[in-house]
C-alpha cells in the first residue's frame, strides 16, 4: 500500500498539471488492481493528512468515475422506502428532472427569434419555478453534510464525505448564480443576449455537476455507507432528518413508509435519561442549580451555543426552538473541523491553534445570511489553573438588536 500511495500521489499531481485523462484512466486501472475501495479511500486520507490539499484529490474523483462507471452501471441499490439512502436518492432523481427542464427552459430561451423578455414568459416561469425547488434543496445537502457524514466518519471513513462538501460547495456557487439570473429577469437594463449567453453557461455547468455528483454519491458513497452504518444508526440517521426537515419535493410516500422503532423499542423514544432524573444540585460558585435545570436553561438562551473540547471534537450544543445553524447529534464526537467546508478549514484551525496557545482568547465574524444579520463569537475556555479545556461557539441573530433606538424602561 505504501508504494501505491506513491503511485497515486504522482497520478494526483500528474492531474492537476494537466495530464491526459485517457492516459491517467489507463494509469489508475493498473493502480488499483487487487485494491478494494476501502483500501483506496485509505490511502487517500493518509495523502490528505501528510498535506495535500482536498481540492487536489477531487480531481481523482471524475478519474475515478470513469474508470468504474460502466461496472457501476450494473449495479443498483435497493433499500426500502423511507430509509435514509432512498430518501436521498429519490431526490437526486428529482433534482436532475428539474435540471432536464431548465435546459430545455435555456435552450428555448437563446434559440427564441424576438429576443425579447416578454416573448418568453413561459420559459422564465419555468426558470423561476425550478430556482424555487433549488432553493430548497439546501435541506438535502445539510441532511448529508450533518447527519449522514458524521456517521460514515465515524466509521473511518473520512475523505469521500470530505470529497463530497467539496462538490455541494460547487453546486450552490452554480446555484447562487441561477438565482441571480432569475432575478435579472425582472430588471430592465438587463440586455437579452449577455442574460442568455450566461444562462446557457451556467445552467451547462450545473447540470454537468448534479448528475456527476449525484452519480459518484448513488453508487460509491451510498454502497460504503450502507456497509458501515449498523440497523440502530440508520434509524438514528432517519430522526435526525426529520428533524432538519425534506424540500418541497421529497416523495411524501419516501418519508412515511420508513419504521423507525422496532415494535419491541416503541415506547422508549421519549423515556427521560436516567441521570437526568436523579435528584441533586450542581455547586457553582455564584450559586447552586438543579440538574434538571441546567439543560432547559441552556435552551432558552437566545444565543445558539456549541461546546467544543481540548481535542477539538464536538461535544455539546444548545438545543433552542429555533437554531441559526444546523446542528445534529451526529456529530456529537466529530472533529469540529470536519463540521465546516474545506475552504474554511485554515481559519478553524487558526482559531483554534491560536486559543490553544493563548495567543487568542475570543474571535467574532458576522455575516448577512437571507437578509438576517448574525454575530458569532468564539470562546477559549480555561479552568482556574489557566487550563485550556476547549472552546465555546455562540451565535447570535442580531437583526432586531441593531434597530433598537433611545430607550425602554417600561413592559
């Protein structure tokens, strides 16, 4: 495997100088002979850990593919309705449906004579109604990056989720720019023929990316799941999507027929935890709390918190009505840098490198997220003795805060 890992990072740095894709197809062939995909995967996490940038080894990816499609092809999943992976591949079915019709949608929009806006008002309709349901297709992506990732990790298997963020971080620079089209529709300087000319592009590049990538997840990351993920997680991996919720599109009859608890479990899924029903009180040095209070307290704050350890693993988060961000207990464990996308990981790690040393004791960002101004905020964490013991996110919707004016002293 060590002289393979070789060969494979030569490949990767041929690849990303230009290499020929026949020859580097004909090269991967040879290379993996006697090598099974959880070997591969294998070595490419070693090659992520010695320092070779993810970006790089995506190239890998479309090699990869085009090397086993046609055996691929063959093969097919069968799961039942309403389990995780039917759930999310019946999307993947819907998406390119909408993606099939959008292009027809451009191409009668570039090949219309009049060249005019108000000649094409079908077509737009189509468009608009298509950057809808792309919209919210988000719901899909944050069920994988935050339930169905987590889980495939922790099972060491930790590249081709990595792999994946990758591409979903492509589509949605694909999709913002749909979107932004759509919306020039309705802007009378746009110019006919620029608006056109873009769409074909865009619409070209998205259209080539969900079917490669949904390709690549159907038929190797849903099979390397379905062999590592046990019976009990895949019901745990099903709550959880319910929790964050399907798009507008998802098959109704997909999300009702899965059985989650087992006849012999029904009953037990709101049983309270047992130390949570043990009597006693937490000593703190500005007073004593009930432990049953602690969790609701730490919910009702109107601050979204996450508690991340000296080893940089999650280990906590808050759990209010209504989260910022999306947070799932799958990734309870999970190495915090793993939760972010891979253009973010310098800064995570900066951060975290930084309130390790002491260097750092606090770092905040805002962002305009649909609209909504949000402040967050990191915290190192230290015991009495100057301890590092992790770090603290905190999240803030502060929309309504920065309209406040004068003053309010009365209810």
């Amino acid at each position: 495997m060590k002289e393979k890992k070789e060969d494979l990072k030569k490949l990767i740095e041929g690849l990303n100088e230009g290499m020929d894709p026949e020859k580097a197809k004909e090269d991967f062939k040879e290379l993996i002979k006697g090598t099974g995909p959880d070997d591969l995967a294998k070595v490419e996490e070693e090659l992520v850990k010695e320092g070779m940038p993810r970006e790089n080894l995506n190239k890998l990816c479309d090699v990869h593919l085009a090397v086993f499609k046609e055996d691929l092809d063959k093969k097919g999943i069968i799961v039942p309705l309403g389990h995780p992976i039917n759930i999310l591949m019946e999307e993947h079915r819907m998406v390119l449906e909408f993606a099939e019709k959008l292009n027809r949608a451009s191409v009668a929009i570039a090949k219309n004579p009049k060249k005019k806006f108000d000649a094409i008002q079908d077509e737009i309709k189509v468009l608009k109604d298509i950057a809808h349901h792309f919209k919210e297709s988000i719901k899909h992506y944050l069920r994988e990056e935050n339930v169905l990732f987590p889980y495939i990790e922790k099972h060491g298997l930790t590249e081709p989720p990595a792999q994946m963020w990758i591409d979903h971080d492509k589509i949605r620079g694909l999709e913002k720019d749909l979107f932004a089209l759509a919306d020039s529709t309705e802007d009378k300087s746009t110019k006919y023929d620029d608006f056109t000319g873009k769409l074909l592009e865009t619409v070209g590049a998205l259209a080539g990316m969900l079917t490669t990538h949904f390709f690549k997840e159907n038929n190797i990351l849903f099979p390397a799941a379905l062999r590592l993920i046990t019976q009990a997680e895949w019901r745990d991996i099903r709550k959880e999507f319910d929790e964050i919720g399907y798009c507008c599109f998802t098959p109704e009859e997909s999300t009702k027929a899965f059985v989650i608890v087992e006849e012999e479990e029904k009953g037990t899924e709101d049983k309270i935890p047992e130390e949570i029903m043990m009597e006693g009180m937490i000593e703190f040095e500005t007073g004593p709390l009930p432990i049953s209070f602690i969790e609701p307290l730490l919910n009702t704050l109107p601050i979204d918190i996450t508690f991340v350890d000296h080893e940089d693993k999650v280990r906590y988060f808050s759990k209010g009505d209504e989260r910022i961000f999306v947070r799932t207990k799958a990734i309870i464990g999970r190495s915090v840098i793993n939760c972010h996308p891979e253009k973010s990981y310098s800064v995570v790690k900066e951060i975290l490198d930084d309130f390790r040393s002491g260097k750092r004791k606090m770092a905040e960002f805002w962002i305009n997220l649909d609209g909504t101004m949000i402040h967050i905020r990191y915290f190192a964490i230290r015991d009495k003795a100057g301890k590092y013991l992790g770090c603290i996110e905190a999240s803030q919707d502060i929309t309504e805060i920065q309209k406040l004016e004068g003053q309010k002293r009365l209810l």
